[in-house]
C-alpha cells in the first residue's frame, strides 16, 4: 500500500508537471527552463505520497493503540477491517468502538486466556471474510451519513474529476500544433505580378536608384565637413561639428586603421544629418541647408533619373521575400519603403531647385514624375506600401500648389501640367485595396490555429502570444487570467467557445467585405448614412482574439484615401483658376465658369462633404477649400496644429488648398 499511494502522487506530479511544462514553454511566464518542472514535480509528487502514506500508517497507530487488553487475533482483525474500510477517521474509530464492545461482551465469560483466544477466532470466523466485511461496512456507514455530507462529498469528488479533466484539456489544447498548407507569400507575389514583360517593370530601376543613393562620395564629406555650420537645427549642430572632426581625422593619413569601416561609418551618420533637412519644404532651409542639398542632389542626380525612367514605365511590382520561412505574410520584408519616401522627398526638392532657376517645366517634370512614382506602390500591394504610395502623391500635389503659389509661371507651361496630370489620375482608383492584408489574416489562421483535431482546430497560443505583444487586445490579458479571477471569462472562452479555424476566416472574409464596400464611399456619404464604421467592423469580429489583434485601423486608411483624392482635384482645379486668370485677366466667379471656358471637365468634389470643394473669389485673389474631417465649413480658416503651425487635414479649421500660406524664407 505504501507503493500505491507513491505511484499516486507522481501520477498526480507527471499530470501537474506536464501542465505547468506546456504553460512555461509556450508562455515563457515562469522561471525554470524547459523540462525542470516535469521531473521537479514528479519528485514532489511522489513525496507527498509517501508523506500521506506514512502520516496515514501514523494516525491508524494512534486510533487502534488502545486495544491491548484484546487477543491478538481480534486486535488484528479489526485493524485489517478499518484498514480495508479506507474511510473518514471519525467514522473508523467509532467502527473500532463497536468491535471492542462486541469482542469485549463475548468474551467477557471466559477465565482463561486460551478460552478468550479460542472464542475470539470463533468471532473472527462468523463475521467472514475481511476486505467484504470492511465494504459492507463502508457502505452501511455512506447509507446513514446524512444528506448534506453526501452532497458534499459527491461535490467535492466531481470538483476532483472536473480539475483532472481540465488538467488534461490544457495539456492536449497547448500541446497542439498547426500546420502550414499554404505559401500565402508566393500567393501574394502572384497577385501582385501583371501580365507583362519584365522590361515594363519599374521596380529594378527604383531598387537601384535606393543602392546609389546611399553612396557618398569623399568629395562630399569633405564639402560638408568645410560647410558643418549650415546645419542649424540645434538638435544637430553638436552632431555635424563632431562629424566634420571625424571626416577630417579620415583624410588625414595619420591613421589608416580600419579605414573602410570608419568611411561607412561616417557616410550613414551624414546621411542622418541630411536627412533631418531634406525632407523639409524648400523655404524651410536656410541658404546653407540649400547650398549642402544642392550639392546632394548633383552627386546623386543618376538615382533621380532612374526614378524619373521608373515612372515612365506602365508597372511596378517586385518580388516578396521573408525573414525566415516560418515567418510567413507577418515576415515580409519592406526594406526600401523608408528609401522610397527619402527619394520623393529628394525629386521633390530638384523640382524646387529648378523652379527658383525658372525651369519650370522641368520642375513640372519632377512633380509629375513624383507622381507616378508613388501611384505605382498602390494597388494590389501590402498596406504599408500603398500607404507610402498615398504620401508620395500627397507630397506632389502639395510641391504643385506651393510651386504655383510662389512664382508666376506662365499660362502655356500650367496648360501642359494640368492636361499631363488630369491624365495621369484619369483611370487611378483612389480606394485602398485590402487583397494584400486579406492574404496576410489568411496566413496567420493558418500558423494560429491548430490542424488535425476535433471541433476545426483551436487556437495555438504560442503564435497568438508572439502577435499580441505589447498589445492590449491580445493574450496578455489571458497570462493574467492566471493570476486575476476577473480574468477568467476571456479564458475560459478561448480554451473552450473560441470560434474555431474555419469560423474565423469565415468573419475575416466578412470583416474585409465590409471594408471594401464601405472604401467605394467618401467620407461624407459614410456620415450622412449616421454609420459607425469602428463599431459595425468590431461587431463582426468581436469575440475573435486573432482577429480583433490583427484588424488594422481601417477607417483612418479609408480618410487618408480620401483626403488624397480631394487634394489631388483640388490640385487640378488650382490650375485650372491659374490659368483662366492669366488668360482672362480675372477669377472667373464660380467654378462652373470653368468648365463652359473649357479650362476644366467637371466639378471637383469633396469627399467630405459630398458637393464641389468651396471656391470663393475675392480682391484679386480667391479661396479655395474643403470643410475637412470635422465637417464643418468655417469659412476657409486654416486648421493648425498645437504649436500654431498651419497643417491641413486636422480636427480644427479647414483643408485650404488656396492661397498657400507663404512660409518666412530663411538666411
């Protein structure tokens, strides 16, 4: 018996241990390494059963020490039966209270030992065999407990089972695993590749003007090192002094240690420092910022081009790598997406260069290209891409209007770069395309739930964990469940009433539906149809802890596509004003004037308000504006930020595309 309730407790530690051995391997959350907790709570397991088994072997001591007076058969006999009776102490002793009475009354006639012996065997014998006897007897003493004992023995004993179940559930539910059916990566790059010949293909041209641009040549460092204190901006004019230390310690042969290294080295921190400067507007820089991005921009004129060559070519597509292989959609590497922003910002300032030389219709030329450059990242691409692509836009339609607005250009060269733009964006879909970001929910299904097992798979939440990281809406809220009782709901519906694999990519075709219905109306039509576009989309996914981790801020991508639509009419109308005024001599005195004058084919509409952007003509000038995302016309006032800056788009004020605000130049 000893052996036995040994035998029990590791069972019971191998159970826990396992438990505790999945928890710590796919949570992390405790201490000890991977397969401590196994063996540790085997051995403690068997432990505490060897201690119950003696602590018990003690307490029976101590109940049956008197009944010395008794035979030794009798003695015997009634320890084997309380023994077999494994039973409440209080109940055993008050059985061993009614063996010794009986025995004492039987043989309390009896002179001799011998007789007292031989009597007692008689005893033994008519109450029969031991272990049925002892059963018998537990029985009769579970028939006459009363009621509430009984529930709360069956309570506790189906609590046991309950927690024992449970035990095995975690330990089978962690210790799934899914299994990878499909290369959502391949499945992207095939989306995103058109029917065309690699020759039509932007992407290699761009991807080389990123390689060349990162160059810096030793005649440049040295300039920038003579010309350190044009960089003004207090943050980093410590940093450039100290650079041009380093260039000239470089160029001083008086240390040739680690030479290459040291040049890369100072190439990537003077590319930080320009980068800081060059991507502000042109009347933003001092003359000396102006006179180091000059310099810039004639080093690095070959990389322009290459975008200025890229935009002419009618595609772009480039093909989709990860990290590591397991990483799937999650791991798809974007590298030069900051380095596309940087050459926009880089055609964007040539194009103001050339503007203040009067060459403006090769700064004409750069915008446009600007342009197309950043059309060519939407489509079927990852969102971040896109995304990119929508700010590219945005930063040349605002060069156009800025341009525009601080020089007189004449009429013919307005003409050519309002025909040319009206027929870059005649065919262009301004909504955000989400069959990228589809294939990437699509992935993580697959890697997040389970494969091969009953009820459709269940979540793996080693995944889940990875994807919810610093994230509130993810299972750290589960890991607390733990230890927080009002935690507990959550997990107990992701363990056992989380929908299963095939229910969640059913709502994640639902919640993307919704998306890309409510992406083909402006944000005015969304508000007079009183929609609440955040709590609809939650509504379907709501319960779904991947889905509601992965659900990106949809309803601020769908304002930014249609701000960027706004401002690209908007664009096309300023030009469109420019040049009846130069024509005509005057403002026409509404927008329709414009289209029977032939300078515009129809109206410009804001997607904020759903009716044409607002246009007011006044003393030898005019506005021009949305009412903008608080949707409220304010009479063409500027929204500024919290520092008094103007800056369209923002909760206050107007988006005023005209006149634009003309910012102090700087010495």
């Amino acid at each position: 018996m000893r052996v036995k309730r040994i035998i029990v407790g590791i069972l019971i530690g191998v159970a826990i241990g396992a438990a505790l051995e999945s928890l710590n391997t796919i949570f992390a959350f405790l201490l000890p390494p991977f397969l401590v907790l196994l063996p540790l709570a085997v051995l403690i397991g068997g432990c505490v059963g060897a201690l119950m088994k003696r602590t018990q072997d003690a307490r029976f001591l101590g109940e049956t020490q008197n009944l010395e007076h008794l035979p030794a058969g009798a003695v015997e006999f009634i320890k084997r039966v309380l023994k077999k009776m494994r039973y409440r102490r209080e109940v055993r002793q008050y059985v061993q209270a009614e063996f010794t009475a009986h025995f004492e009354d039987e043989l309390k006639d009896c002179t001799t030992d011998e007789q007292r012996q031989q009597k007692a065997q008689q005893l033994i014998a008519d109450f029969g065999e031991v272990k049925l006897l002892a059963v018998l007897l537990r029985r009769a003493k579970k028939r006459c407990r009363p009621l509430w004992r009984t529930i709360v023995a069956r309570t506790f004993q189906a609590v046991g089972v309950l927690i024992l179940c449970f035990i095995v559930y975690v330990v089978w539910f962690l210790t799934g695993k899914p299994i990878i059916t499909t290369d959502y990566v391949a499945e992207l790059n095939r989306i995103v590749r058109p029917p065309a010949d690699e020759s039509l293909n932007a992407a290699p041209l761009y991807l080389k003007a990123v390689d060349l641009i990162e160059e810096l040549s030793d005649d440049f460092l040295l300039f920038f090192a003579k010309n350190h204190q044009a960089v003004v901006d207090e943050k980093d004019q410590g940093r450039a002094k100290e650079l041009a230390g380093k260039i000239d310690e470089l160029f001083s042969n008086s240390n040739r240690l680690n030479l290459q290294e040291k040049r890369q080295n100072i190439r990537d921190e003077v590319s930080g420092v320009l980068l800081r400067f060059m991507g502000k507007k042109y009347n933003e820089l001092t003359v000396g910022q102006r006179r180091i991005a000059e310099r810039w921009l004639q080093e690095h004129n070959d990389a322009l081009e290459l975008i200025i060559e890229g935009s002419r070519r009618s595609y772009y597509w480039r093909e989709y790598e990860t990290e590591t292989a397991e990483g799937g959609m999650i791991g798809v590497l974007m590298p030069d997406i900051s380095d596309f922003r940087r050459l926009a910002f880089n055609l964007r300032l040539r194009a103001w260069f050339r503007a203040e030389q009067g060459r403006y219709q090769d700064a004409s030329d750069d915008v446009k290209s600007c342009y197309r450059f950043g059309q060519h990242l939407k489509g079927d691409k990852v969102l971040i891409e896109q995304l990119v692509g929508i700010g590219i836009e945005a930063l040349a339609v605002q060069t156009i209007r800025d341009i525009a607005g601080r020089y007189e250009i004449d009429s013919m060269v307005l003409a050519d770069l309002q025909d040319s733009f009206e027929q870059i964006v005649a065919d262009e879909n301004f909504a955000v395309s989400l069959e990228a970001e589809k294939l990437f929910v699509y992935d993580e299904i697959q890697r997040c739930f389970t494969e091969g097992r009953f009820g459709g798979g269940h979540l793996y939440l080693s995944r889940i964990s990875t994807l919810a990281d610093g994230s509130q809406n993810g299972l750290d809220e589960i890991l607390l469940a733990i230890f927080s009782p009002q935690q507990w709901p959550r997990a107990a519906k992701v363990l056992f009433a989380h929908p299963g694999k095939k229910q969640t990519r059913e709502m994640a075709n639902r919640y993307y539906n919704y998306w890309d219905k409510l992406y083909h109306k402006t944000s005015g039509q969304i508000r007079a149809e009183g929609i609440d576009v955040e709590k609809e989309a939650m509504e379907i996914i709501k319960g779904n802890v991947l889905l509601e981790i992965l659900a990106p801020a949809l309803a601020r991508v769908n304002e930014i596509a249609n701000r960027n639509k706004t401002e690209v009419y908007a664009t096309v109308t300023l030009l469109a004003l420019l040049r009846y005024e130069k024509d005509k001599g005057s403002y026409p005195n509404n927008l329709q004037q414009l289209i029977t004058a032939g300078y515009l084919k129809q109206l410009p509409m804001d997607s904020f308000s759903d009716k044409p952007l607002v246009y007011r003509k006044t003393d030898g000038d005019f506005i021009l504006y949305s009412i903008g995302p608080n949707f409220t016309d304010e009479g063409g006032e500027y929204s500024r930020d919290s520092k008094g800056r103007i800056k369209n788009w923002l909760d206050n004020g107007d988006a005023v595309f005209w006149p634009v605000p003309k910012p102090q130049v700087k010495l």
